[in-house]
C-alpha cells in the first residue's frame, strides 16, 4: 500500500471510517426491536430518546467543533415553546409540520446567539451559553401571558400524528414518533460529520488557527454547526412538548444544561453515539435509583458518577472489548473487502 | 360455528368470574407523587409523614382489599409527574393518583385522570381552578382564596386601612392576590400597590422597600410553604416592624414546619389559615403528638392534606365495599364529611373541593416554641373563586 499515493490513502481511510460498523446496525436494531419487545416501557424509552436526540446535539458542537455550552436547554427550550404554542393557538395542527418549524425556529435562535459564541475561548463560550438561556428563561417567565409563565403552557393538544395515530396513553405512538425522528436526525447528523465539512470542524476543534491557515472558514464553519445544532436542539424540545401536551419553564432550566453534559460525559464525545448511549444509561440509572429510594436518588447518582470518572470510561469500554472483538469477526465486509483490495494489486 | 360461538361465551363467561374474584384480593394501588427532592422537598416530607402515619394507626387493610402505596419523586418538575402519573396508570394500574406538590403538576396530570378514568387526589396544590379540569379530581389540601377572602374580611374590620400585596408570581399568588384584593375594596378598604415577585429564588429587600416606601397599615403577603421564613427574615432585617407596619397573609408564610426556626420577628404576624398545630382540639392533639413521635418535626398544614387524602380513600373504599374504578369512588368521595386534625371538614359534591373551617391566628410563644395560635373561626369555607362564578 506504501506505493499508493498519501491522498488516496487517507481517502480510503476516511470511508472505512464513515463505513457502517456491525455494532451500529445491532445497536440500531436493538432499538427497533424494543418497540415490540417492551411494550410496557415504551414511556421511559421516549424520553431516552428525546435525551439522546439532545445529547446529540450537544455532541455536534462539543464532539466534533469543540463548542463547550452550559446552555443547550435554551434551543431546547425554545423548541419546546414553539411546539406547544402551536399547537396550542392551532396554528400549525400536523405534528410532524409543527416538529419541523419548531426546529427551524430554534436553529433560528442558534444563528443569531452564534455570533456571540464566536468570541472567547472556552470559559467565555460556557459563560455566553449559560446567560444565553438564562436570558430566555426569563423572557418566558416574565410573558406569562404568552407562555404561562410559572404554572406552565395549559391547554395545549396534540392532534394525531398525520391525521391517523392519536398520541395514546401508553406511549406507544409517542415513541414510535421520538424514535423516527431520532433515526432521520441521527443519519442526517452522521452523514454532516462524515462529510468534508464535518472533516473541517473536526480540523478546527483540534487546532483553529492552523485550520484557518490551510483555508477553513473557521468562523463560517463554527456559525452553520451551531446553527444546526441548536436546531437538533429545538426539535428534541418540541418532541418532548407534543409527547407529553406540556410544557413548562424547566425545559429551560440550568439543570437541564447540566444533565445533558453529565449525559455526553458518562456516554462519550465525538463519535455520535456518546449522547445515546449516556442517554440510556442516564435516564435508567435515574429511574432505577428513583424507585429504590424516591428521596435519596440524587445522592447515588452523584456517587455513580464519581465512580465513573475514577474508573474511567476507557476502563469500561475495555470490559466491552470482547463484544466489539467479536463483532468485528462477524463482519462480514471485512473480508471481502481486504480480498478486493488484495485484487486490485498489480 | 355454533359451538365455536358457545365455547368462546363459556370462556368469557368463566374469565370474567375470574377477574372479579382477582380483585376482591388485588391490593388497591395508590401512586404518591410527590417533590421528595428539590426546593419543594418540604411539602414531600411532610405529606409522607401525614400518610405514612394514617396507614399506621389504621392497618393497610381497608374493605378486605390491601392498600399499598408507591411513592415517587418529581422534584416538583411538571413533565416528569407527568410521565410518573403515566406510568403508575399504565404500568402499575394503580386506583388513585395522589400527592402533587404544586399547582403545575397537578394540572400536568389531570388530561391523564380523565382518560384513565382514575382518581386524582391533591393533597396539596392550592390553585382554585384544578379542581375543574378533570372530573376525577379531588382535593384534600386547601384553596387559597379559602384563607384570602377571610383574611380580607379581618382586616376590613380591624382597623386596616391601606393595605401593600405582595404575591409570588404564580396561579396560587395571583388567586390569593386577587382574592383578597376584591374582597378588601369590597369592604372599604384600600390597596395602595400591587408588587410580584418570581416564584424561583426570590430576593425580597427590594420588594420589601417599595413596600415600605408606599406606607400601608398591613403588607399581605403569599409565598409558597418554605420561603416564609427568608421573607420574615428579610422584613425585619429592613426595620418594618418598627415602622409598624403589619403582617397578614394565608397561612403559607408562617409554615408550622419552619416557625420555630424564625425568631421572634414573626411574633405578632396574623395569618388566616385552616391549619395549625396549635389546632385545640383532642383529635389534633394526638395527631400532633402521634406525629412528632414518628418524625422529629413538627406537622403543618401539608401533612393533615396527606392523612385526611387517605382518610378519604379509606372512607370512600369502606362505602363502595372495595370497588376501586374512577367513577364509583368519586361518587363515594362526594360529600364526604368528617373530622379532621384541622376540624370538621367535607368534600363538596358539586365542585370535589374541600370545605373547612378557616381560623384567624397569631403567632405567639407558647411554652418557649412559636406557634400560630387560633383567635377567630369562620366556619364552613366553600372556594370563594368558585362560589362566585355561579
């Protein structure tokens, strides 16, 4: 291979990198499958789902740009309103429509507050996020006329989705909804990062002013991954609002900010499925721990996490090596693949 | 075909013999979701303790079906009592739906009681309208106009004039607000400002100084149960009460739970309000003491809404001989009258609000510990905000 030319090389790289890796059909498979296999759970698997459509929004910027925020709940926020506003005032009656515009108007939002993003290195950007959403947590207190301020957006309902599937009790069409956005908006997420451009932000995280002297638009760059995210943002927001016909001021909360880190920082950063994976984790721990001891849970929590961070999350992923050893004998494109290579040697 | 239809009826027939003779052992389910975490943590002990205390003096056993109580935490985060009610319904198939710390999560929650056909019992929000959205509601706790219209009447009455209200920017402030204010003018009083405050962490001193700027005769205050004390703290910190200027309220902003810690500034404060522990009657005597005996602290108002929730559970359980479906037990609920730590109290049948006694109280020291002692009764108080839509 060492004739080849090095351009090609890390061309060939780089699509076995974007290559579908056998774990992410099995994980992806897992996940449809438990749309029959737990019926029962179908409640707690939609707000994984909505927390993981989140984390990965958090991930574009912070995995792959390097944009440390405290203040993701603010697009999150912000779609949520939208959504229940909506629906509300019957302005836009489809959910799937209303999704859409929700996310658009977050991103919206993102455009806008980037610009002050730009500026300043880390600190700076967690304290510009954070003021950012806590700004907009007061502007929807301080208008309860519109939003209900403290006692919450009442009276909103969701009609059902495409005029045929009611959002019934058991949960069963909200996540089957959660989980098809969730797929669309991870493909879509995989394939940005995937792309050259996904490449360039992944080249200014690592070093911004030699990016921007090889000819990345490093600010253009940073703007239009903001913007989307904070789009991924909004519709997690406005799925959570049409899954549960609520909203209220906690979908602006700081804690929500800081769950979602927790949540990208138990699961991982950079490869996309960090926030899914934290997600799961997250919300079950929470749950469980919840259920044992309604009044002691955060106390647990914060020792798992501690915990976490001492063993280290390398340690862990080295306990799932025989899995990923596995797997990897399993797929099957990798020999065909080798013999192909093989063939086109002279 | 024929028999086919036959043996299809037969196994329904034997199906259903079994069913009902599974619930007359099936332990009745009660789903308790209350802030156990959080800033409204208080309201969640409190109510714990006043249900745990009922099921302990009374059995878990009422009409030949157990009682068994799941308790959750929504850390007063509406959208999580949400899926917590959802799941006590879906999964669980609990009966009643119980707790609810504040008037957001009562209201998340009431969609849900009127589609699982399942009782929503509030054991503590206040808001006058959660009764109305759902058919399946009822209500042991109180509603703030209950404690406001009479206060107002009080005060009329008592040489207070001018009056400042100062509220927490909410539904329960505004109905208290509200409330009060009407019925104030009503009786020839006057309400020289209106100040709001938010309802998350609030600091009082620059309220409190606009307040004090517009020289009332009273300043009515409302804030929700554990802010009391900082609002004290902070009104005698400004040197109000040298400038006489006195303090009225619901009973809200001096909580039994948090009285004994806020000094002597609150001495003299008169609350209207249907709970104290200072309650004289032999029914609260041992509720009090039975109580400090199984907590270290003292009861408030929000634990009597727990034990009078159950009360009424039981109650309602004991006249439908065990039957536990929504519409039976609400209608065994209506017009439920008995006797309560607080005094003697009803479900009203047309609204499923309560009806109490509502008792002007002062805060005095009692053998070295503060408490709201009761001076005055106004008996019977249906919610005023609903009495007067009619």
């Amino acid at each position: 291979m060492s004739q080849q030319p090095p351009g090609e090389e890390i061309a060939r790289r780089l699509v076995a990198r974007a290559s579908w890796q056998p774990l992410e059909v099995l994980f992806w498979a897992a996940a449809l499958a438990s749309i029959y296999v737990l019926p029962g759970r179908h409640l707690i698997l939609t707000e994984i789902a909505i927390l993981g459509l989140f984390a990965l929004s958090l991930d574009l910027i912070l995995g792959y740009a390097g944009i440390v925020s405290l203040g993701q709940a603010a697009f999150f926020g912000f779609g949520a309103y939208a959504a229940g506003l909506l629906a509300k005032y019957d302005l836009v009656t489809e959910p799937l429509l209303a999704l859409i515009v929700s996310g658009v108007a977050a991103a919206l939002v993102g455009f806008v507050t980037s610009f002050l993003v730009l500026r300043g290195s880390d600190l700076t950007r967690i304290m510009v996020t954070l003021g950012v959403a806590l700004v907009l947590r007061e502007i929807a207190n301080r208008y309860a006329w519109l939003t209900g301020g403290a006692d919450g957006l009442q009276g909103v309902e969701i009609k059902p989705l495409f005029g045929l599937y009611r959002f019934d009790m058991f949960g069963h069409t909200a996540f089957c909804y959660a989980l098809g956005v969730l797929i669309v908006l991870f493909l879509l997420a995989r394939r940005i990062v995937h792309s050259p451009f996904g490449l360039s932000l992944q080249s200014i995280k690592g070093n911004p002013v030699r990016a921007a002297a090889v000819g990345i638009p490093v600010n253009g760059r940073l703007v239009a991954i903001y913007t989307i995210a904070a789009g991924y943002a909004g519709v997690a927001g406005a799925l959570l609002t049409q899954t549960t016909a609520f909203t209220s001021l906690s979908v602006l909360d700081f804690e929500r900010s800081a769950d979602l880190l927790l949540v990208l920082i138990i699961g991982g950063t950079g490869y996309l499925y960090g926030g899914l994976i934290g997600a799961i984790l997250f919300k079950l721990m929470q749950d469980y721990l919840a259920a044992l001891t309604p009044q002691y849970w955060p106390f647990w929590i914060g020792l798992l996490l501690v915990a976490i961070v001492l063993i280290g999350r390398e340690r862990i992923m080295s306990w799932t090596k025989p899995i990923r050893a596995l797997a990897r004998r399993l797929d099957w494109r990798r020999s065909t693949t080798a013999v192909a290579v093989e063939g086109q040697r002279p | 075909m024929r028999r086919l239809t036959a043996l299809k009826a037969a196994l329904a027939v034997g199906l259903l013999g079994l069913t009902s003779a599974a619930w007359a052992q099936d332990p009745v389910k009660i789903g308790l979701i209350l802030p156990m975490t959080g800033q409204q943590a208080s309201t969640g002990k409190q109510i714990k303790a006043g249900v745990d205390l009922y099921i302990k003096e009374h059995g878990d056993t009422v009409a030949g079906r157990k009682i068994e109580v799941i308790l959750k935490d929504d850390a007063a985060v509406p959208d999580n009592t949400k899926r917590l009610a959802q799941e006590l319904i879906v999964n669980d198939k609990v009966s009643v739906i119980a707790g609810f710390g504040v008037t957001p999560a009562a209201l998340a929650a009431a969609p849900l009681a009127t589609e699982g056909k399942v009782i929503e019992l509030v054991m503590a929000a206040g808001t006058s309208i959660i009764t109305e959205r759902s058919p399946y509601i009822a209500r042991t706790s109180f509603t703030l106009a209950q404690s406001s219209v009479p206060l107002a009447d009080w005060a009329a009455k008592n040489g207070i004039k001018k009056v400042v209200t100062m509220v927490s920017d909410y539904a329960p402030g505004h109905d208290a607000e509200k409330s009060f204010s009407d019925r104030f003018k009503e009786a020839g009083g006057e309400v020289i400002e209106a100040i709001r405050f938010p309802l998350a962490n609030p600091d009082f001193a620059p309220f409190l100084q606009r307040a004090a700027d517009a020289k009332p005769d009273a300043i009515m205050v409302f804030v929700p149960s554990g802010q009391g004390g900082t609002f004290m703290k902070q009104f005698t910190e400004r040197g109000l009460d040298k400038a006489g200027i006195k303090v009225i309220g619901p009973g809200d902003v001096t909580d039994d739970d948090l009285l004994p810690a806020m000094g002597d500034a609150v001495l003299g404060a008169v609350t209207a309000h249907f709970y104290s522990a200072d309650h004289p009657s032999a029914k609260n005597q041992a509720y009090v003491e039975a109580f400090k005996k199984a907590n270290n602290f003292r009861p408030n108002f929000m634990s009597v809404g727990g034990y009078d929730g159950m009360h009424l559970i039981y109650e309602a359980l004991k006249k439908t001989g065990g039957k536990a479906d929504g519409d039976t037990l609400i209608a065994a609920m209506k017009g439920m009258s008995w006797e309560s730590p607080r005094g003697p109290i009803s479900i009203d049948p047309e609204t499923r609000d309560i009806i109490q006694n509502v008792y002007m109280r002062k805060v005095e020291k009692k053998a070295g510990e503060l408490y709201n002692v009761e001076f005055a009764t106004f008996e019977g108080i249906k919610d005023p905000v609903k009495a007067a839509k009619k």
